[in-house]
C-alpha cells in the first residue's frame, strides 16, 4: 500500500506518506515508511489491516506497542486500528548521518499472547543548509610557493543525506585560486585551494575569496565562507654568527647553571625572518645534551650535568641558528669546551695476578701478588702512595713499571700458627684534598707436612680384665696431627718388633683407621699378668710422618678358678678322707685339718670354710679361715661311732665359687700304745708350728728389711729422675697365682697380695714378690679378734687406693693389702671382705 499527500504550492507544505505493508502470516514483521517533519496524527498504516483482524480485535485482545523509555514515535487507535504519528520527527534527532533511518518497535497482542515487530522509516527531507564553523578562515601562504600547491580549506555541514547533503563546491572569480573537491565517502567533501600561479607580495599583499557550499536539493541550498589569503615575504637572508671560532676553558666539577660562553647571531630580514632561535646540531652526542644546554633566544651555554675531566677531557659542540620564518634559513658554528683538571678521584687498586693459596714452607720474597694502582686524575693530581696497612709477614715491592707493585713474603709463614691473612692494601694521592682507597686480599696458607701426628697420652697405660670376648675392642688410642687434609689423616700400627713379647703382640690387632685396638683371644691373668708394647702413627703426607707411643698393658684378674681341695684327698683323687679319733679327747682337740688353694688372687683367692653338713652340730666346730675342725666338747661313751662331715670352701669373689670336701670321722677305743703314739704325735706337731714360727719370724723380718731399703731407693730414684717416664715392673715367672688363707699350701708362710691398681715409678715392689704382690711382715695381735677387720685405704695417689685389711682369730690376725679397682679414687674408706 502506498499513500502520498501534497498540499498547497509551497514545498514545505507537502509531505509525502508511504506506507509499505509487508504481511507474512502470523508473527511476521510489519514496515512502513513516512516522511520527517510531517504533522502529528499523520496517517502511518492500518495495523489491524495489515495484521488480518477485525477493528474490534485490537481493543479486545489489549493490543499495545511496547515502548522503552523513550516516548514512541507512533500510536494506534484501538477503534479503527489506524497506526498515526505521536509526535515530531526529526530523522537528524533519531538517527543523524545513519542511512536509512529505521525505528524498530514491538507490538504485544493477548489472550492469546503474540508478539507482532514493526519497523517505520524515518525519510529524510531538504530542511537543512550547509553550514560552515567560522564566517571567515585566514591562510598565510609565500610569495615563493609554486604553482599548483594545495591548500586544504574548512568542509561545510550539512545534516541532511544523500542527495540532499553537500554535492559541490564555488570559489569565488580570482585569477590565482581554484578550488578542487575530494570525496572521502559517508556525504564527505573536502575543499582544497590550488594555486593557479606565483604570488607577489609587493603587487598584492592579500587576497579575499568567497567559498560556497550547495546541496542537491531542488531547489538547491547553500552557505558560504570568506577566505582571506595573506601573501608572506620570502625569507632570502640566512643568520651571520659573530665570531669565526668559539672555544672556552673551564674546570671540571662546575655547578650547574654556570654559564659556559654565548653566541650570538644576526638576520638581515625583517619580522619573524630576521628573529634568531638557537639550538644544538642534530648530530650533538648525547654526553654533550646531559651535560650542556642553550638558551633558544639568547644564545647562552649553560651547565647542566655533572662535568668530568675523567670522563672527556674536551667538547666539541656544534650551534644552530634559525630565523623564525615560515621556510626558516639557517647558520651553523662549533664550540670548543676545553676541561681542567682538578683532584678529585680517589687512587683505585687492581689486583693484576693473585695466587689466593700459598705453601707454608715458600722461601722469603716469594711473591703472592701482583698489584696496579692507578688515579683517574692527570699530573701531581695521578700521583699515588701505596702500603700494607696490617703488621703481616708481607710486604710492597715496587716495580720497573710505574705504579705497579708485588706483594711479597718478608718473612716465614706457618699454616699451624695463622692460616689465613686479610691483606689490606692502601693508595693514597700526594696533593689535597687528599684521597685514600683500600682493598683487602685474603691469602690462604696450605699446608705441608712438618707435624708428626702426636699421641694424646704418653705413655698408654690400659687394664683389661682378663676372660675377655676374642676379636672385640679392649681399647683405643688416638693421635693427632696439626697439619690438614692428607698430611692430617692418621694410620695406625702395631710395631712388632723382636722380643719376649712377641707372643702377646700376635695377638693383639689394631684398626688403622680408628686406633681401636682388639684382642684376637682371651688373656688368662694366671699365665699374663701385664706385657707392653709400642703403636706408630703415621700421617698421609709426602714423605710421611710418623710418631710412637708405649702401651702399658695390664690384665686383671677375675674370679674363674675354683677352689682345689688338697686335704683331704683319697686314692682316688677325691675330696674325702677318714679320721679316727679316740672318744677320750676334749674340748678344742684339733681333729683334722682340711687344705685348700684358689689359682686366683685378692678377694677372688681368699678361702673361707663352713661345713656344708654335719651330724652332730655340738660336737665339732671348724675355723672359718684356718679349715681346723676341734672338737666343741670331751666325746662321751653315747656319742656316735662315726660322723660325715661336709666341708664348703668358698671364694671371696663377687660371684663366689665353692668346693666341696668329706671328713668321716670314727670314734675308736683309746688304747695305751696309740695314746702314747698320739701324745708323741701332739708333741712333734707342737715342735713342728714352734719351728714353722721362728722361720716365718725370720722371713718377715727379711722381708721388712728389704722393704724398707727399697722405699728408700725408689724414693731417690724418684727425686733423680724427669718428669716424662715410662712405668717398669717386675714379673715373676714362677709365681702360681694362688691366694691361701692363712698357711699356703706350697709355701708354706703367709702372703698378702696387691691386685689391680695402676702402678707408677712411685709404687713399691720388693724383690721376690709376685708382679702386683706386695709382701707385708705379719702382725699378730693378741686381743682375740675374729673375722675380718676394716680396711684402711693407703693409695698411691693415681687411679685407684691401696686398703690394708686385717684378719684375726683367736690365734692371731693377718694383714692383706688390696687395690680398689681403677677409677675409684672417691671410694675413701671401705670394708674389706
């Protein structure tokens, strides 16, 4: 459908209404097209019509254009379903420059709901002038430009599109200018002046011109501009500098904004031509713009960074001048900047060749390195003072070439006393204000093999306790070297050497690595009671070191021997024996007596007897120490015949170990003859203990004696010798171990033993006496005393203490010395056993 309306004869009387109806079927979108500008309630299209429905079908089904927040441009009459214009239109206001100019709206019908989209375009119409933003535009252009330059001149608007935007442009009549278009697309033309011939300034200084403006309307409109065009005089004359060379001299460090020199040239033209602006040339390097300005209008030289003799020693500066005219001429001239010297640079220290590690045997003057000193300053300025701040075995050579020094050894260095030195340096300038520098260098000293690895004891002195595990550890030794790293790793090794001790060094085994010492086997106090022998330690130098050390080594007894019965034995190698007695013997009548000997020594040897089981324990009694067995009471006519006695001889060991002995004893008849034979008996046996007496009287005496005599010796031997000795002993290869009660079995006196202490050179051993035993005169006492008396410790002062034990009985007491075990020097005072 397509309607169209005209009004009266005058053009913006008539509008024109065209309405497009494009129907699809149901929910298919509706166009319709109408004119700007027209008068509202301007018929647009019949939308109940268009849509295929009875005019009552919109009231009823609440038909309604669904608009945003903008008042919509069209309305519809629910009554007759009329689409009409609700209000002005102005397609430059809805859409500007966007061609065409579509309003999208969406329409809502109900019950049930439908959703109808209609789009109106909006026509456009000639309401609009081309326009330009100013009334008039000047342009300067030189009398020197040629023919055909272009000069791009102010485009005119026009709101309107299409055809009725801008379509052309007119210049008013001259006889220099004409005016071309360039279409850039989008209703876009810009307007270019294009000079037709050379301008004279002295002929015409200006030029007015009227640029127009017209649309494709019919009829056409239009608007205009004045254009007035300047002639500029030629600048023909370039700036004239003053002077044919610039040069200043100046000292380094100025402060900034000190002016360095000025320059100064002239224009012969007049205005903007003859006005002068100064810079620097194009090719200045960039030191000389962060250290140097110019003024553009006076021409001054200004410092504005930090100037450095060190860093140039001149500059050369080029200047250009221009006039200010619209083709500028320009001059150019360079500036000689020439610095001074001035001190102030601290001397700097290079260390040339530098060996960080030096042996410690290098002979003196050796040299370690190779140093350079330099002053960025020039002269008296450059000239340096250079010296070893610390006291080291080091010193400054000078050297051929100036400045340059060696660091040199002025004396012996040992690693072991300082390994490592801090070498300060020094420099120093000679004229004020003066500077210094320092640099510190680190010499290390290595090492050389001039320590012989050194024992942390001399001599080792060990106790092992005999019955030891075969292949373990009994003890170390430990050396130590004061040079490092393979000059300070240590071997060890046993020196077996050629001697009586080299059955005991077959045995003995020694970790290189370590020092721990192990034995192969078990060692047996009864057959070894103490052998020495020598360890070297070597280090792992070329050559190597090696150093040596006595190991003193002791073997302790421990309690592994048990009791051996002597008395009584019978045919067949067994404990037992038969006494008979007459039943006329009294109370305390010595019946018998039983003998025993422990291969141990000290406690582990002390015996002590008890009966083990006994028939009538009223009739018999047994000395604890001695093993005598007496009668308690007179035998009477109703005792038994026979009695079994049970002996138990025990040890005095920390685990006690026990033999066992049978006495049967009988009781016979007395009978003439044998009481006859036993009085006599009695008798001899009496004579026998007198004598055994007066040679024990006599021993002990000769033992004291010999005692004493060797206290003194010792003692001035002791006064006599230095304070680094080596431990000696004396052993006795007959000496069978064995520790009696009171009367030994194969000695027959009494002996007291020293076991286990460390001896020194002050301890005192007599002759005859058996390695660790020391022989003491017997002191009998004749209070009556029984058992065991407490000990008095009497220690040598070293690692362990001497206790003198007495023993006692009804017939006397004995004396018995023995050793605490080693360590033990806190024990004080302590019961014997």
């Amino acid at each position: 459908m397509e309607q169209r309306q005209c009004g009266g004869r005058r053009q913006l009387g008539c509008w024109l209404a065209f309405v497009l109806f494009l129907f699809h079927g149901a929910g298919a979108q509706l166009r319709y097209s109408i004119s700007e500008e027209v008068q509202e309630g301007t018929m647009v299209g019949n939308i109940a019509k268009d849509l295929g429905l009875d005019k009552g079908a919109l009231k009823g089904r609440a038909y309604r254009i669904v608009a945003g927040t903008a008042e919509p441009i069209v309305e519809v009459n629910l009554d007759d379903g009329i689409l009409y214009v609700a209000r002005r239109l102005d397609r430059e206001e809805e859409c500007e420059r966007i061609s065409p100019c579509v309003i999208n709206l969406k329409t809502v019908l109900e019950h049930p709901l439908e959703v109808q989209y209609v789009a109106v375009e909006i026509l456009d119409i000639n309401d609009h002038s081309p326009v330009f933003q100013e009334k008039e535009k000047k342009l300067e252009i030189s009398e020197s430009a040629m023919p055909g330059a272009r000069f791009q001149l102010q485009a005119g608007r026009d709101p309107d599109v299409g055809q009725f935007s801008i379509q052309q442009y007119k210049l008013s009549h001259n006889d220099y200018f004409r005016v071309e278009v360039k279409d850039r697309g989008e209703d876009r033309k810009v307007p270019f002046l294009v000079l037709l011939k050379q301008l004279d300034r002295e002929t015409t200084a200006r030029h007015h011109l009227r640029l127009t403006a017209v649309d494709g309307g019919k009829p056409p409109k239009s608007g205009s501009i004045e254009i007035i065009v300047d002639v500029l005089d030629v600048n023909d004359n370039s700036p004239v500098f003053d002077r044919e060379v610039y040069s200043v001299s100046l000292n380094e460090n100025l402060p900034v904004g000190t002016v360095v020199i000025q320059v100064n040239a002239t224009d012969s033209d007049q205005g903007a031509n003859s006005e002068i602006i100064y810079s620097f040339g194009k090719e200045v390097d960039l030191k000389v713009l962060d250290r140097f300005s110019i003024d553009p209008n006076t021409g001054e030289i200004k410092v504005i960074g930090h100037i450095d003799f060190e860093e140039s020693r001149s500059y050369e500066i080029d200047i250009h001048a221009s006039d200010k005219g619209p083709v500028p001429l320009t001059a150019d001239k360079s500036v000689m900047i020439t610095i001074n010297d001035v001190n102030d640079n601290a001397p700097q220290i290079e260390v040339t060749s530098f060996f960080n590690a030096i042996r410690e045997d290098v002979k003196i003057g050796t040299t370690v390195a190779l140093i350079s000193v330099s002053d960025l300053d020039s002269g008296i300025n450059g000239q340096v003072l250079c010296a070893i701040k610390q006291d080291v075995p080091f010193t400054l050579s000078p050297s051929l070439q100036e400045n340059m020094y060696s660091v040199v050894t002025k004396s012996q260095l040992d690693r072991e006393n300082i390994s490592q030195y801090e070498v300060t340096i020094t420099a120093k300038n000679t004229k004020e204000p003066m500077f210094s520098t320092e640099k510190t260098i680190t010499i290390v000293v290595s090492d050389v093999n001039d320590n012989r690895p050194e024992f942390s004891a001399r001599p080792y002195t060990f106790y092992i306790t005999e019955n030891n595990s075969p292949g373990a550890s009994v003890f170390s030794v430990k050396a130590s070297d004061e040079d490092e790293g393979e000059n300070a790793l240590i071997s060890y090794q046993i020196i077996r050497e050629s001697s009586a001790e080299t059955k005991f060094l077959s045995i003995m085994n020694i970790n290189p690595e370590t020092g721990e010492v192990m034995a192969l086997k078990s060692f047996d106090f009864e057959t070894v009671k103490n052998f020495h022998f020598q360890v070297m330690a070597t280090d792992g130098g070329n050559p190597p070191l090696s150093g040596n050390v006595t190991v003193n080594v002791f073997i302790l007894d421990q309690n592994d021997n048990t009791p051996v019965i002597l008395y009584p034995v019978s045919s067949n190698s067994s404990a037992e024996g038969v006494e008979e007695i007459p039943r006329n013997m009294k109370a305390g009548d010595l019946v018998t007596k039983v003998r025993a000997y422990d291969a141990d020594i000290g406690y582990n040897g002390w015996l002590l007897f008890s009966f083990g089981q006994v028939t009538d324990h009223s009739l018999f009694s047994l000395d604890r120490y001695t093993g005598q067995i007496r009668t308690l009471r007179s035998l009477t006519e109703t005792d038994e015949a026979e009695h079994r006695l049970l002996i138990l001889v025990k040890d005095n060991g920390n685990v006690s170990l026990t033999a066992t002995a049978t006495v049967t004893v009988k009781l016979v008849e007395p009978k003439e003859a044998f009481a006859a034979s036993d009085v006599k008996s009695e008798a001899k046996v009496d004579q026998e203990e007198d004598n055994v007496t007066f040679y024990l009287i006599i021993t002990l005496g000769s033992v004291s004696l010999l005692f004493v005599i060797s206290i003194i010796v010792l003692i001035a031997m002791q006064c006599s010798k230095s304070t680094e000795y080596t431990s000696k002993y004396l052993t006795d290869t007959n000496y069978d171990g064995t520790l009696c009660h009171s009367i030994q079995y194969r000695s027959g006196d009494k002996r007291y033993m020293l076991v286990g202490p460390r001896m020194s050179i002050g301890s005192t051993v007599v002759p005859g006496s058996h390695a660790n035993t020391l022989v003491l005169p017997d002191r009998r006492h004749t209070s009556g005393e029984k058992g065991p008396v407490e000990g008095q410790e009497v220690g040598n002062g070293t690692d362990g203490g001497l206790h003198l034990c007495r023993y006692g009985d009804e017939r006397g007491t004995s004396e018995s010395i023995m050793a605490a075990p080693s360590g033990n020097r806190s024990i004080g005072r302590r019961p014997c056993r």
